[in-house]
C-alpha cells in the first residue's frame, strides 16, 4: 500500500498540462481535419511544457489558431476546439445522470445542476448571497438558462475572481479576471497580442461534455 501511494503522488506530480493539452489537440486535429493539416498546426510545438516560457505558450498558440482560421471552417474549428476542453469529472455527474435515466425529466436536470452550482458558489467560493443571485441571473455557470428547448450557458469567470471581476471598471482587467485558462490567460496582461476566438471554445466544450455525460452517458473526448 506504501508504494501505490507513492507511486500515485508521484505521477500527479509528472502530470504535465501543456503536453496533455497539446496531445488533445494534435488528436482531434487529425481525427477531424486529417493529418496534412494536423501537421501543419502542430509544428513548433514539440518541445513546449509546463516549464515553457508562458510568452512562449502565448505566441505559438496565436500562430496555431491563426492556421487553424485558415485551413478550416467555422465549424470545423469549432468541433475541434471544443473537444479540447477540460472536464467536469463523471463521477461528479453520476447521481444527476441516474436521475434522468429514471425520470427523463429536462427539467430536473435542470434543477439539480443549479442546486449543485449554487453549492459550488457558498462552499468552496464562499460567495454572498447577493452576489450568488446576481450569478445565477445572468445565466451563468452549471445550469445556464432554459428556454424552451434549449439551455443556454455562460461561463463564470475564474473561479478565484467572481468578486473582483464584478467589481473591475477597466475592460483589459476584466478580460484577464475572466479567462480560466492556464496555457494562455497571460496573453491577457499583453494587449499587442490577440488569439482569435476560435480558441475560446473549449469553454463551450466543458458543458457540452456535461450535458453529454448526463443525456447519454458517454463522450467523444478522448486522447490516443
């Protein structure tokens, strides 16, 4: 048992985000835009990691994106970089899911993913009630808006700011409040360096695999 666990911290350790992100990106490129194309967005980006210098990160990834705007079309970009997002854990979704197997209910998936957010906000957040009301009316975070038959969402800002991001006047400083992700939020605090927003649809992707998991219990998101 002593060694499982070291063994355990010791790979949560060697985890490294800018390699799985690259890896799920070369993935899908292949997957949806074939190998010629895949080939040539990817180069470059052999040797960047977490140890990279983020302006590094920062100036590949706006090249990246800039061949991925003019290789492929809107919606070509938009399923590839969607399937690049980061996951909510299935395990956290599993009482929700079996919940609609029973019921097949909309309405109350609804309902939980909203009780489970609004939990998310009071604890570990530890938002106050003002400001947690003021969240859910604008359709923010889990549960988004239902009309008619369709949920709309919007991302929260990052976890670690809501209260200074409500608070922030200056665009630039909101914008960087706002961005969650960790290869690229720096480019943010550098305004002659602009991604196009192709990139930032990983973040619809997050809810897309949500609601994936709970309706049919399955995703395509996957890394070989």
């Amino acid at each position: 048992m002593k060694k499982q666990k070291i063994s355990s911290k010791m790979a949560k350790e060697d985890f490294d985000f800018e390699k799985y992100w690259l890896a799920k990106f070369s993935n899908f490129l292949g997957k949806i835009a074939g190998k010629n194309i895949q080939n040539k967005i990817m180069k470059g980006s052999e040797g960047l990691s977490d140890n990279s210098n983020r302006e590094e990160v920062v100036k590949w990834s706006k090249k990246a994106i800039e061949k991925l705007d003019s290789l492929v079309d809107e919606e070509t970009r938009i399923e590839i970089m969607t399937n690049c997002a980061c996951q909510s854990p299935k395990s956290d979704l599993q009482e929700i899911r079996e919940k609609y197997e029973e019921a097949k209910d909309i309405d109350l998936v609804h309902q939980k993913l909203l009780e489970k957010f609004i939990s998310f906000l009071k604890d570990p957040l530890k938002l106050d009630d003002e400001l947690i009301k003021d969240i859910i009316n604008r359709g923010w975070g889990l549960s988004g808006v239902k009309k008619g038959n369709t949920i709309i969402t919007t991302k929260i800002p990052k976890s670690d700011y809501p209260t200074q991001y409500m608070k922030e006047k200056d665009p630039e400083k909101k914008r960087a409040l706002y961005c969650h992700c960790p290869r690229i939020r720096d480019v943010l605090k550098t305004p002659d360096i602009k991604i196009s927003p192709p990139y930032c649809s990983c973040g619809a992707g997050f809810y897309k695999g949500i609601w994936e998991e709970i309706l049919i219990g399955s995703r395509i998101h996957s890394v070989e």
